[in-house]
RNA sequence: GCGCUCGUGGUGUAAUGGGAGCACGUUAGCCUGUCCAGCUAAAAGGUGCGGGUUCGAGUCCCGCCGGGUCCA
C-alpha cells in the first residue's frame, strides 16, 4: 500500500485525519503550499519545514518544461533534487492545459500544447503524463484530467467529464503497467520510498448530477483518494460551495478528499468543516508577493500608505518569525523598495497564516467543537 | 562676453505646424490544481515667461529668464 489514511476524529461532516506515505506523515485537514517549480516561491526548505509543512505541490507540466522529467529523474527525483524530505504531490498538468489554453488543441488521444517558454510542441496524454510523474516520483500523483472551463453548456460539461473519465481509466491503466518501474538511475532507494499514489479526479463542471456521476465512475476504476477538481475556475463563490458540498457526498467516507485550487482562509475552513481533507491554493504565496497579507483581523494590503508609519505588528495574534519580529511599517517599506525580503517574509506569514488556520481547524475537530477557527473572520475591521 | 543648444505631469522623455503621449514614481483595486517580483485603474502637465507669424504654435520668429556647452 502506497498510502494509508486513518481518520481519528469527526465533528459533524469533519474529520481529523492522519495521511501516512513514504515521506512522512500528514495531520488533516491540511494545506498543502504550491511549489509548482520545485520551489515555494520565495521560501527555501528549511523554513518550510519550520513552518510544519508537511506535503508540498509541485507541477508535472511545468518541470517535464523545465528542468525536465529526464533530468529530475537521473538527479534522483523531485525529493532529492529539491532537497525536500516531506512528502510531495505533484498536479498533473491538466489544469495548465485548461488555463493556458490559447495554446493548446485537446483530441481524445491527449493535449497538444505549445510551450509558455519558448513556443516549441508538445504532447500530454494520460499516459505521458504517468510517465513523468513517475519519474518525478512524488508520494501523490494525480490522474490526467481536463478542467471544464466556465462557463460550459450541458454538452459540453457532459463531454469533458466523460473523458476525463476515459483519461482516468489510462492513468490508472498505465500507473499499474509502470509503477513498480525502478525510476532513479544511480541512486538506491527502498521500495517503500518509491511507492506512489494515484489520485482521480471528479469533474463534471457545476452541474450536481454530472457531479454525482462522475464521483461513482471515478470511484469505480478505484483510487486511494479522490479529488474535486474543476472549480475556482471564474464561477461565483456560492456555487463553488454548492458543488463541493454536493459532491463530497457522492465520495467514500475512508478515503483522503482533496479539494483542489482552493481557496481564502475563510473557505478552507468552511471546506474543512464540509469534510474536506486536503486543499491547495497559490492564494497565500501570490498574494503574499504582491502584497496581499492574511491576518486574524482580515486581509491587509501591506503597501497601502496607511502603514507606512504603522509601527505595530503585521498581525499582534500571529506567532509567526515575521510578526515577532517586524512592523507593518517596515514591511510596507520593503515593499515599496522592491526588495525581495518583502516577497520572503510575506510568503512565510501568509503560509504560516494558513498552515496555523488548518491546525487550529484540526484542534477543534479533535476537541469535537463545531467552530473552526477563532482566528479567521470574514471582513477587516473599520 | 560671443556662438550653439536645451527648457513638456514628481522624475526621465515623445509629439511632418493640426487630438500633449510613454516610462518610472504616487494612489487605489485585483489575485483561488502559479505563463505571476503579475494584472487593472486613477490622480498628476496645457508645454520657463512675454510678444509675434498662422485658420491653427510644444513645434516657426523676436525678446527675456534659467540650465548645459564651445570659443575667448
């Protein structure tokens, strides 16, 4: 078994879980930083590590571009190279197809797509898409999907979940054929350390019933763990809730659910609260880079004038190296000065905001208490 | 002192005699499986001053003021 979950304790739809894979274990709900480029931008892995992440994203699009799967694979794989001992997830690079896609031409058989970098073609499909995740040789990979755009008409919500249907099939098709593959030239790792999880991914655009459907055929080719993926894609925010709300039902209670793409602090919550148990977002690193800070008292855009003779704390209910540290004022000064310290601390706030916003989630479940969070509100204050 | 040259938003600059634009800066907003130190918007000059030519002048002419520079 590549994974295994435990779930500890519920609190109405909630769960406390425990996510066990070759590279560590992983208390749930959890936020999961995206480090899409084999780097969290701005933050090195020791720090990282300090924060509690536990599980990092990376993304198979964008490494088979750059450095490439190749190249990552002779270097011993993605933990190695990153020199990352936690466990790693890496995306499948179907959302990519989707949000890059002036560039892109999508048949049956995979996505032709140009590259970002240098204009040059190439082809994912379910199965090379296995192939480089394998190679990367993240703990969890995901199935190769298509995300409906939106908004999508019936037809077209119909066709899309169909197949990425089909493409879940080959994905799981061609992880069974090649997991066992020993991926890392040079270097000798145990099996165990090796070992991958394939995850599927629901789809079927806002329409509940395609929901529904495509949750019990996803779950009939069988996974270790189920993802929701499709949303956060321009739709109106009630109606992402609806959705996963909706769609959480149709999924297996023993198995790990993962929300991807998602979302504010208040939304993680509230997905945590509807039984949610992992979620990424790059809200909390690109806001932080651009300014854009999450505190106990709401957001805070850092290069406001207003702080530029705010001496207090960033957020005084924060216990973060940044906060205990430095004021508003001197953070709003390094933003204005372009200084790249002011991208390094943001990002270790915002990203220590939410990994202390999820565990304080996990406490209350624990605790069996039906509020989340007493360090998250909706609205600034005043 | 003679000659030449240049004076345009906060700064740097653009505009065959015909709607004064761009960049940076400033201010505000956005950011949800990262093409992201990104994107959007707003405020900000009537062109050093005064006259003239012209239907029309930032642009041409004259004078003045200020900066630069060559010569002596």
């Amino acid at each position: 078994m590549s994974i295994e979950f435990h779930i500890e304790a519920k609190s109405g739809a909630a769960r406390a879980g425990r996510l066990i894979t070759p590279h560590g274990e992983i208390e749930t709900p959890v936020f999961m930083p995206v480090g899409t480029l084999a780097s969290v931008k701005g933050v090195s892995q020791d720090i990282l590590e300090e924060l509690g992440v536990r599980i990092l994203l990376g993304n198979t699009y964008h490494l088979y571009l750059r450095p490439g799967v190749e190249q990552v694979r002779k270097l011993g794989g993605l933990h190695r190279f990153m020199a990352w001992p936690r466990a790693i997830l890496t995306d499948s690079g179907g959302f990519q197809v989707f949000s890059l896609n002036e560039l892109r031409k999508v048949t049956e058989e995979g996505v032709t797509f140009r590259s970002h970098l240098d204009g040059s073609s190439h082809f994912l499909s379910p199965e090379n898409a296995m192939q480089a995740q394998i190679g990367l040789g993240a703990d969890i990979i995901m199935a190769f999907d298509e995300c409906t755009e939106y908004p999508a008409d019936s037809a077209r919500m119909r066709a899309s979940m169909e197949m990425t249907l089909r493409w879940a099939e080959r994905s799981k098709k061609y992880f069974e054929e090649h997991k066992n593959e020993v991926p890392w030239n040079g270097f000798h790792v145990g099996a165990a350390e090796r070992s991958q999880a394939l995850f599927g991914i629901v789809q079927g655009g806002m329409d509940l019933q395609l929901r529904k459907e495509s949750a019990e055929r996803t779950i009939g080719i069988s996974f270790p763990g189920y993802a929701i993926g499709g949303l956060s894609v321009g739709e109106p925010r009630p109606l992402t809730r609806e959705v996963v709300e909706s769609t959480i039902e149709h999924l297996p209670a023993d198995k790990p659910r993962y929300l991807m793409g998602v979302g504010t602090p208040e939304e993680i919550v509230a997905y945590a609260k509807l039984g949610i148990d992992m979620m990424d977002c790059v809200l909390p690193t690109r806001a932080a880079r651009h300014g854009l800070l999450f505190t106990s008292d709401g957001k805070i855009s850092i290069k406001q004038a207003r702080y530029a003779g705010d001496d207090s704390a960033l957020d005084p209910n924060c216990g973060c190296r940044v906060c205990q540290r430095y004021s508003r004022a001197y953070l709003r000064h390094l933003y204005a000065a372009n200084e790249v310290l002011a991208q390094v601390l943001n990002t270790i706030h915002n990203l220590s905001f939410y990994l202390d916003t999820m565990r304080t989630v996990r406490h209350s479940i624990l605790l069996g208490k039906e509020t989340g969070s007493s360090c998250v509100q909706s609205e600034p204050k005043p």
